[in-house]
C-alpha cells in the first residue's frame, strides 16, 4: 500500500458552498435524495456548531494522527479536515494546538470518526468539531496515511474537494460535482417550506394541505 | 393485523397532570413505587426541556413518519406525541414543520424512541423533544400504523391518555387511573425531603438521619 | 468477602491537586505517560464541568446505594467520591439530597461509573458529576460494599487518596505519590506548549516545528 | 410498591402450546402480525434451541435473583420463567443449580432479559436459555420482586400464562386469549409456504409468483 | 433520486473468484494492502462458513425488502447478494423461501448490513449469511431501492462484480479489477507462510526470524 | 513512559493451576469473593474452550501487536497471554502464525481485550482465545508497549503470574498469593454443590432447603 499525498484537488464555487450552508443539514440530505449523510453518532461538540466547507480528507492509522500534521499544509481558507481511521478508534487524534494552526490556515472545522479532545478550548476558540467521541486519550506519529484521497467516514464516502455540511443534526457530504445542482433544490426545499410552515402555524392539517386522506383510506386505516 | 385511529380518549385532569410535572420524574417515578421509567437512552434535545402532558400514543414502521400526520389531528392542548417504532429505528421522522403544526394545536412536546432532526429549530422555538437519537435522516410515507393504541416506548407500556412527566433525568409514564394518588405521594415526598434537605445542608449525616448505624454493623461492616 | 470502611487515609498536598486541575485533564494524562484515564464515556452532566480533589473510593453493589451514606462521613474539605459498582448498572444511584450532604461537608464533587438523578437540580447547585449514564431510576439500600478501598473505576484502577483530574474532556486518576513529579511535568508541558501555539498561531507548520519531513519522506510518503 | 407472586394463573391447552412451537418464531410473530417479538438481543445459549411453553413471569431487581426461588414452587410441567429486571442489569441471575431444580418441576426453560451462568453445563443438561448477557457474576438474595405479574422482558409485554416460543431466530410472545386463532394462522402460513417454496425450489421468480412486476413498474422502477 | 436495476455488470475470471475464496478473507485483506473489509460486527450465522462469490449489490430503505425479489433475478451462479439499507435497520429482511429461490439461481450466499431469520432453516440448507443481527422481525414490500449500484456495506465501498470473500474473521471486499493481482499476492502470502509457519512450530522466535531485536533496542525496549 | 520486558516472574503451583480450572470460572469467582472477573463481553472463539494458566502480561499500543512477538519469548510451559490495549481498539492482533509459535512454548491460550483473526485456524489448532471481537483487520509493529508488568484487561487489574481461568462463562483473574486459599474454597463449594444438586433433583424446593419462606415473610412478600 503506498501512502500518497495529493496536492492538488479540486474545489467547488465558494458561494455554492456557503449557499449549502444556510439550507442545513436536513435540506440539503433531502434535497440530493437522501444520500451521502454520515452515520448519527458523529456529533458536534458543542450545540449550535455549523460548517460547510470543502473536504480535505484524512486516511489515518488508530492512534496515529500523523497525517493531520501532514495534512495542515494541503489546507486552504474554507476548507474541513475529514478524518477516518483505517479501523475504529475513540483515541483523541486532535486538539487545541493543531486548531490553533488549522484556523491560522483559514480552516472551517474537522469531521473525525474517531475521538477529540481540549474541547472546551475548542469551544471558547469556535473551532467547531464534528467526532465520534471525546476522549483525551493522545495518538502517536509512527505511521504514516494518506491525505486527499477518497475515504469512508462514519458510513459514507468523502472524496477530497466534496462539501461538507455540518450541523447539530449531523454532517452530510455532497459531491462537488452535483453542489450546484443539488443547492438549487435545497433552495427550492427552502421556499417550498416557508408557506407550507405558515399554512401549518395558521391550523391546517398535514393530512389536509398534503392530501393525505384518501390514500389512508384506501390502505385501509380504520377511524375508530 | 388491523391499523386503526382511536379518536376518543380519557385524558386525565390538566391540575394534575400540572401538578406531576411540578414534582419532577425522579419524584414521581419513586412515588409511583419505581415503574413506568422509559429506558434511559431517551434523552431530550436541549437540557432544561420539562415536559407534562396526556398522551397521544402512535405505533409507527420503521423509517415512516406517515401516522405522525395522522396523529396530529387527535392532539389537543395538553397532549403530547409518544412514538413507538414497531421495530428499533434511529431515522429522523420529525422535524420543524410537525413541531409548527403540533403547536398550533397546542402540543406539549414530544417522546420518540428513534430519530428526531432540525434539532436547532425545535430548541428555538422551544418545542421540547425526548429522542433515542439525533438523526437527519428522513422517512418515508408507504406504510400505515395505528394511533392512540397502547405501545411499549424505550421499555415502558404506555396507553394514550396516559400521563408523560418528562426532564432533564428522563421520561416518565404515570397511569390515567393513578395519577391523582400518584400526585398525592410524590407532593408529600416533595415536603419531606424539604425538611431532609435543610438537616443535610446543616451537617447531619444521613447514617444519623436515617438511622443506618445499627442496621449496616449488624449486616457485619467493618470501619478499619 | 469482607466489606470495610476505611477511616484513615493519605491525602496529597491541597495546593499539588490544585496545580494538577488548572493544567486540565489531557495535559495531566500526557504529563504521567498516558496512563490512568477513565473511559470516555464518562462524562459531565454540564459543560464547563471542573474537577481536582482527593478520592475517597466507594465499591458498590449494582442499584444499591448504601455506601455513599457509609462514604460521606469519610468526606472532608476537597474530597471527591469515586463509585465503582461491583458489575454494570445504569441505575441512579446518587441525587440532589446526596449532594447536599455533600456540599455540607466540602465535597467537591462525584465521579460514578453508573448512573445520577436530579441533574438539573446537580448543575443548578455547582455540584460536578462525571457519569456512565443519566438516569432517574432509584437504588436501595441492601447490600454492603466498602468505602476506601482499591475500585477500578470505567477502567482505571483508583487508590483512596489518588487525585482526581476532571473537566469536558474526561476523568484521570494520578497516584498520590506521583502527584508532585507529574504537577511538574504538567506544568512544563503547558510551559512548552506556549510557545508553540504563538508560532503555529502565527502559520508555522507542524511539519516544520517538529522537524517531520525527513521522517516522512524515510517511511515513503508520497506526494504527488 | 406491594411484591406478590400469584399462585393461580390461567394456563393454555397444551396441544396449542405445542403446536406454535411446530411453527417455529418467525412463522408465528408474522401469523400474529408482526407483535410480540422480543429484543434482538434476547440469544440463545446454544444453536438449535427451541422452546414452547406457558410464562412464569418474574420481575426482579437488578442483580438479586431471590424471586426465581420463589417462582420455581410456581412452576409447573411445560412452563418456562421470565425473568425481567426491574434496571438494566447483566449479572448470572441463573446456573446450574436453577435449571436443575426447574427441570425436576417439568420446566421447559427460561427467557431472561439479563446474564446467566454455567453455561456449559446447561448446554449439556439440554435445558435452553435465551438471555441477554452470558456472566458469571452471581447476585444476591436481599430484595423482594414479583411473580406472575405482567412484565415487559425485553420490549415485549409477557403476562403470566402468555405463550412464549423461541428459537435461533428469538423469542416471541403470544396472548394466552389469542394462541388457538394464532396457531391456525401460524398453520395457514406454514402449508401456504410449502408449495411457494417448491415453485421458488424450480426456480420460477417471486416476480412472478407474487406478480410484482407491475407494481414496481407503476411505482417508478427503471431497468437500465 | 432515481431507483434502477442495472442489468448488466462485468464479473471477475471464476477461477480467480475461487481462488481467493482459498485464501481466506485474513490473507486477501493483506495482500490488497488492508483495505475492503467490512465492519467487524457482520458475523456468519453458522461457524465454518465460506463465501468467495460475484457482488450482486442492493440498495434498501429500512424494513423493507422487495428489492431483494428484485435483486434474485439478476442472480447468476456464482453471484452472492450484498445488501446495504439506507439507514441502519435489524429487521429480517431475509428467510428460507428468499433462500430457496436463491440457490435455485446458484446463488452462493448473502452479506446483509441487517438482520436475517429462519436461520436455523438456512444453516440445514448450507445457505452461508453474514449478517449484523439474527432478527425475526420481517419487512415490507412498499417502497423501491435499486440493485447493482454501487453502495457502502458495514462500512466498505461494494461495486457490482467486486469480489467478495467472507468466512469466520468476516467479510471482505476486492475491486474486480484488482482481483488478479491480488489473488497473486495472496498466494506469495500464503507459500511464504508455510515456511514461517514450519519455523515458529520448531520453535524458532519470531523476534529473531522477523529481526526485531536491533529495531526494539533502538527504540529503548528495556529488559529488566 | 519506559518500556519494559519483565524477564522473571513469580508462578503459581501448576496443581493449583489446574486445581482451578477443574472449579470452572463461576465456581472460583465465587470462592474468592466475586473479584477478578473480566467484562463479559470477552468471550471464546469456539464453544468448550477450557483455561487455567499463569498469566504472562502484554500492554499493547491500539493497532500494534509488536510487544506481543517480544511476549512470546518470556512465554513458558503453562502460560497464557493477557493482552490489554492502552486505548480500546478491535483490531485483529493476533492469529495462526503467533499461535503456532505460542504452542511450540507450550501456551494454553490468550486472553485479549481487542480482536483476533484466523479463527477457524486457532479453532482446528485447539488454541483458546477469549477476545473481545473477531476481526480480520491486521496490526503494526510501529510503536513500543510492555511485557509482564500489571495490567487493566477488560476492567479486571492483572499482574504477571496471576492465574487466568476461562471457560464459557468467562474469564476471572486469581491473584497468586490468594490461588491456594481460593483453591481450597471453591472445591468446598463443588463438593457442597454436589449434595445441593442431588436434592435439587430429587424435587426439593430451594425455598425449603435453603430456608427462605420467613424472611420472605418478614421482608413482605405476598402470596395471592
């Protein structure tokens, strides 16, 4: 297995992105057709954290954050760091000095499946971090990965350059070639909802304004 | 197997179901002799959320929200949802737009044993939900269940009408027929532990307060 | 078996925990050779959560309190009490009455590898808990255990007298007769990492700081 | 909280009890439609296991196995115990000595929502267990429980005198009321299978037999 | 999104399917550089199991199994079903008569990211079924999936005509068009431990055949 | 940290040993007080496995089984290993080759709180393996760990020369100073068990022969 670093990806628009950004989590998995969400464990480390950024993609030994060392230098101004171990490992891979040089780099945040810790140095400094646990448990720098190559993070696959959408809902990746596409039906979704949200907080029934109630019938409920 | 609405239901007295909920589900859980505790995996979507309401019970598939809608017409003010999966689910079968519309009808809250998103939107508007999981994935509409049946939630059997106390320590289900005796027992350890608490914040210890000494050296406990 | 309370032990020097706690959890586990933390999901019941103090250990026997009672006369001005159950349990074993007592008599604060009640009360009265679980489920008082004793606490193996570390990113157990080498340590370690977070601050890589590259380039990196 | 066990339960006709065990769990969970299905957790202690017998429920605290002694005087030819812990709880509430006890009352097995213990020689003693956990850890005899009170082991509701039929697939429970309509479904669905099995057997397609290709057509199925 | 069934894949050379089946999925995750194996949680429902087969893939919503009818169709000899839900599900999507119609078509065996039953039945048949759970809950035929597109199964990335091979350590996945290549390296793994292996059993040290002892010195391993 | 290798260690008397492992795991955890036993998640790779051994002590990096290939040499007739990761991982540290050297030194098994591979091999081999998962995924030799020094393995503190008992129950530690004692307690248990077991048989009840009905009554239990 050679362990390669690429230097060169590609990046979606930034105002596609940001745009991605503001539709959320729930809008943008819905809106590509409910794929690409990371599994419901990865959560943020604290409430209110958001992000959309670009990916830079980690593979990374259990208890090896090497490669993030590495991977620092490949970071531009929006970007995310995605990290996957290459078997499962709650060790805490990262903490307050390598945030410190990442936001000096211009980076949004990290998506780790894997642990975090100096989280509440994290929290003060708004590094917002997306992990599959907290733990303070430090790694090593004895072998090495690969950094921007294609991974399977928290159950689903992140090539280096996707859009990484993040927040207290979960974390959701979107192919950089379907971002456009895929932000004009989130906005789409976005519209859509406002006036279904007004008819619903005027009293009309989902049942009603969705019309609902025939095919309940004819499934057979039983109004009792 | 026959998927029905149950459309009428005893609620039980709103003074009441205020009242459990002032005690808190700690106290009404020990006043109940220690059942109806839902499992603890149940956690609420924001800390601080507090929940007392009759409930509207829903049975629903995996991955389908289809009966939410159909149970939001059988809500009144005071009531809360209470969804039990019919086999175990992490999806996220609710969000904004049913919290909007449960709200215009004047519901409490909500206690789902799988997923729940657009947590950040709930919090804001202060609609509280008691999940196994936060998860943005969503669900579909293909399949029907039953309203206001009896179900087993995270553990408990809960019928509709039933009264939910929910907290910060979890969910709680008091039995309609109870409730005013079960009220009755946890005002009175409410007053007792008033006084226990003053004696224990002066310095009495609890070996002396409870009278624990003779009984703990008879069972054969040794100070060394 | 025998079940003990123990009444006379070491503790460390008050300013030595002092020292240990304001270098926080992963700078004290780093400082000792990554040795003696709890497992990660031990965890506060409120953010910002913080902890040093001297353990006073308490074996118990599953959903049964008893000791705690037992514990608290053993408790002095910067005592922490540490609760190993003899075998898994979630159960609530400790609340807002025990705490009180608690507080009475200087404690700092508990960390329980089971679960606690009465959470909002806990984190509206400044009383730090570090759990396994949330929940309102009550225990009795039937069994004995032993105050004082060895426990192995999610993992680690506590001394009565041990310092306990604990903040946001999880609990570590020091021995007492480590306490001052390992304070030293620390303080180096946060003396050190001073320095380096002004220049990775200031966008110097890791990978330049550390001197990584030939090291990299030895194991066969790859860049490309 | 009043601890009872009651003496005098309703029990079904043995040949019925027999004959769901014929069908094997999952022919009946689906004959009952799809209700009553234990945990996925709920294992076997050996392959092969099968079980069909009247419940003696049990309701236990966490880690005390005193009422299983209490509920073996209850127990009868062709009954099996249930066993559920009042808390989450995985202790070895069950060995050797038990099952020997039990089998000289005719006992068919047991269900426990919990640990059990010598497994080795229950294997070898043919006396089936589907439990929880596999634990050699005992418990104690201090705190009273119920017997022959409705339970819910595992997620499933289980009164005493209810049907209990498990195998390598699980356990599932059946209402002692609606055993004789369930077997006769359980029945239906075994001689139906038979002849599908033997058209799937000559490889004609369940496309076809269960005529699903215009369905998938209309819903939108693309061949490509 | 779009649901498919595409209907024709490319597969890799049999003999070379077969041949890697010989060398047990230890060996094949080693010669392919440690990547493709499944989540360590896909367990066969019998020991002994083998499994080296053509990936016939299936995308799935939970509970619902009507693509697999779909999928059995698209089934050749020597093909194995490899199901992935949309989101994390235990219900038995799949039983004997799926089986029997299977093995009909020459199936060789399923790898499901979920829950199988009749397992017992499917043991005596010698139908081989890596699964997460052994769940009697069944499923609906209610919503479409596609078949042999590429998903993300436990974890790893499985294209249709990858090769999967699974036994007793579990499941692993190889890229067609690496299948050659790596079958080579497997069979270089596999002679070149017949000669280590015959050197460890007369009692050679690995420390000296491997050459350890300089690098563990240089390293500071201390022998006291 | 220094890393070490512990040359010489301290055994317990290989009759006492065996002495042990004739009790069986439930029997010894019982005669020495319910102490030493490991999580129960730690199970064995085959049905029947059987160990009674002096421990030889390995504390291992997560992902790297190097110090393992160090344990092998400090390995004598009659020994097992015990494996415990400085953080949790589910690797695969060991499999045939490591074993065929182990049984050249006359090892009776493993115990390993993480993963092991070549499962069908280790099982022809009639090589015992407790671990707590199975998993095909390889290690590194990268980093240093230490052989012989005490160890937390699956919550159970063992030191070098502790006995290791492990049957289908489990696995429990006796500390070697205390082997003897708990040797002479648990065949009193057997041999008291024995007569337990004959009037168990014989239909005595275990409320009469061990007299319960009064304090039952006393505690308040009714019968109804």
């Amino acid at each position: 297995m050679t362990n390669v670093v690429v230097q060169h990806i590609e990046r979606a628009d930034p105002a596609v992105i940001k745009g991605l950004g503001e539709c959320g989590v729930a809008t943008v998995h819905e809106a590509q057709g409910r794929k690409g969400l990371l599994a419901a464990y990865m959560r943020p480390i604290y409430s209110g954290a958001q992000l959309s950024a670009s990916a830079v993609t980690i593979s990374a030994p259990p208890g090896d954050n090497w490669m993030i060392h590495v991977a620092v230098e490949q970071v531009t101004t929006g970007d995310a760091l995605v990290l996957a171990p290459t078997s499962p490992c709650q060790d805490g891979y990262f903490g307050e000095l390598l945030a410190t040089s990442l936001m000096a780099r211009g980076c949004e945040g990290l998506i780790i499946e894997a642990g975090v810790r100096d989280v509440r140095d994290l929290t003060q400094m708004g590094f917002p971090v997306w992990s599959k646990t907290i733990c303070a448990q430090g790694t090593v720098k004895e072998t090495l990965g690969s950094v921007n190559v294609p991974v399977i993070c928290a159950g689903a696959l992140v090539n280096p350059g996707d859009i990484i959408v993040a927040d207290d809902d979960g974390v959701c990746v979107v192919r950089r070639e379907e971002a456009q596409s895929v932000l004009e039906k989130a906005r789409e979704r976005v519209a859509a909802e406002k006036e279904k949200r007004r008819r619903l907080s005027d009293g009309e029934l989902g049942l009603d304004m969705y019309k609902m109630r025939d095919r309940l019938a004819a499934k057979g409920l039983k109004y009792v």
